[in-house]
C-alpha cells in the first residue's frame, strides 16, 4: 500500500497550509536553540563555533524535512513531521482517513 498511495487534492491543499506552519515551528525552534547558545557565558569565539555548527545542522534538516515540494516527497515528509512534533495529531486528523491509514502503516513500519 505504502508504494502505491497518491496523495489527493484535497489532502494536497491541507498539505501546503500545514507545511507552512511546521516551517513556522521548526524556524522558530532553531531561533530558541540559537538565543540559548548567544545568552550562554562560554567564550564568544566557542559560541560562535556552536552557532555555525547549529545553523548548518538545522539548515541541512530543513531541506530534508520541507523541499522539495511535491506530493511524492510529502508521502515521506508528513511522517519525520510528526514524529519530530511539527505536525500534531489534531492536525493529522484533518487529511483524509485514506492518508491516516497509509501514516499509520508508516508508524507500524
């Protein structure tokens, strides 16, 4: 089933909106995650090293997590998002019940 599944319009339209705000929530925890390192009283030149090192890691899992923007990739996508709390159960529930279940045998997987 899981090779198989077509994400549908409508599912594609919920898609677009809640991709938008998981990008919103993931940004948004990056800027937490990168004020803790500047209001941390390490050496400045150490901060800036973790400072670098977070922006490329959270740079690298953006990519992976959000583009490209296809119906394909957000099959793959919608998963890691809820898994990583992007996505919320509440949210989930608004796609269709066909793409509920093919989310469910990705967690079963």
């Amino acid at each position: 089933m899981i090779n198989e599944f077509k994400i549908t319009e409508a599912d594609w339209k919920v898609w677009k909106a809640l991709r938008l705000r998981a990008i919103d929530k993931y940004c948004e925890e990056t800027f937490s995650q990168l004020q803790a390192l500047i209001d941390n009283k390490d050496r400045v030149h150490d901060r800036h090293r973790r400072l670098y090192q977070l922006v490329t890691e959270r740079d690298d899992l953006i990519e992976q997590l959000f583009d490209p923007l296809t119906r394909n990739r957000a099959l793959f996508q919608l998963p890691n998002l809820y898994r990583l709390g992007l996505i919320s159960a509440e949210e989930i529930s608004l796609f269709s019940d066909e793409l509920q279940e093919y989310l469910n045998d990705w967690k079963e997987l």
